[in-house]
C-alpha cells in the first residue's frame, strides 16, 4: 500500500480495527474529559496544494494565498515544513498573524536536521533544537502540540538518547512521538503495560 493510498481491491482486505485501549490510553482520555468539552482539530499536512486550486480554492489562486484559503476550511495543520526547513520567527509570526482570532492550530513536526540527522543528545542535536523552538514560539497562542518523528530505525536501543532529549525540552510546550521502530511496539514494558 502506497502511503495513503489503496486499491479497491486491498481495501476490501483491510482490517480497521484498533486493539482495546491500554491502562494510560484509558487513564488519559478518563482525565481529558473531566476537563470539559474537547476540541477537535481537522487539517492536513500542508497548505500549499496546486492541486486545490479550483476544486478547493477559488480558481486562480496565488500560492501566496494559499495559507489563507486553507485556514477557511480546516482549523489545524500538521505542519510538515518544518521538518524539511528550520524557519526563524520572522516566518512563523507571518503564518501565525494569518490565523489571527480564529480558533486555528499550528502543530509543527520537529525539523529532520534534529530527529534523522543527530543522535539527539549532542551539541549540534541542542543547537537546533534551540533554533527550532525559537522559531516555531513565533505561532504564539496559535501553537499546538510539537510533533517529534523519528528515524525507522531509531529503535529501543537508542531510548536513553530519547529520553535524555525529552527531559531538556522546555515544559512549557507540548510534544507527541512517532516512534516507528516496530521493536517500540513489541515490547510491554516500553508500552507501558
């Protein structure tokens, strides 16, 4: 299967079903609704689709006014540019002041410079990291939760890296993982069960 994408034919053979939820999936979701209502962000992971020119943005659009248009239809980015780009608050304060009293969530994923490219406890991993965080504190009230995509092969064996990194981060911000080792998965006790 393509990412996203699947034949009639496979879909018919896809099994949708989710595992019961575990101990902490249940203690979560127990303590997010005694806080009251939950939000629910939609979106997707970019704004700039040539393709949505037409269909659904009005025909003609500029690129330039794409993030406009997006933030007409979906309350929530997952905002894939950051992984590819390490921007400065300059940037960021422009996207942000584009959502400006609207209810409108910019969720950045990490820059790969840090989540590929380091062993994440260097001096180069902390150096961009700052760069990072300085940069997306620009989106403001707009920030959502920061997500942190690791490498397939960032196994198990490497979780003291991980979690040296997650104590350094600020506590300030929110933060989710993709782990995408399967030996994340296997193993109980790194599920927390």
């Amino acid at each position: 299967m393509k990412y996203g994408r699947t034949s009639t034919e496979e879909l018919e053979t896809i099994k949708f079903s989710l595992p019961p939820d575990s101990a902490c999936t249940k203690e979560t979701l127990a303590a997010a609704s005694r806080t009251g209502t939950p939000r629910v962000y939609a979106g997707c992971g970019k704004w700039g689709r040539k393709e949505w020119v037409g269909n659904l943005y009005p025909p003609k659009t500029k690129a330039v006014n794409f993030l406009a248009q997006y933030i007409q239809h979906f309350n929530g980015i997952e905002l894939n540019a950051t992984h590819y780009k390490i921007y400065g608050p300059d940037v960021i304060s422009n996207w942000a002041q584009q959502a400006t009293g609207i209810d409108f969530t910019f969720c950045p994923k990490m820059a790969q410079r840090i989540t590929h490219f380091t062993d994440l406890v260097s001096p180069k991993a902390a150096d961009l990291t700052n760069q990072f965080i300085e940069g997306i504190r620009a989106f403001g009230p707009a920030l959502g939760p920061i997500f942190i995509q690791l490498k397939e092969n960032f196994s198990p064996l490497k979780k003291n890296n991980l979690y040296a990194y997650l104590e350094k981060l600020p506590t300030d911000l929110q933060f989710f993982i993709e782990l995408r080792h399967p030996d994340w998965y296997g193993n109980k006790k790194l599920a927390g069960e």
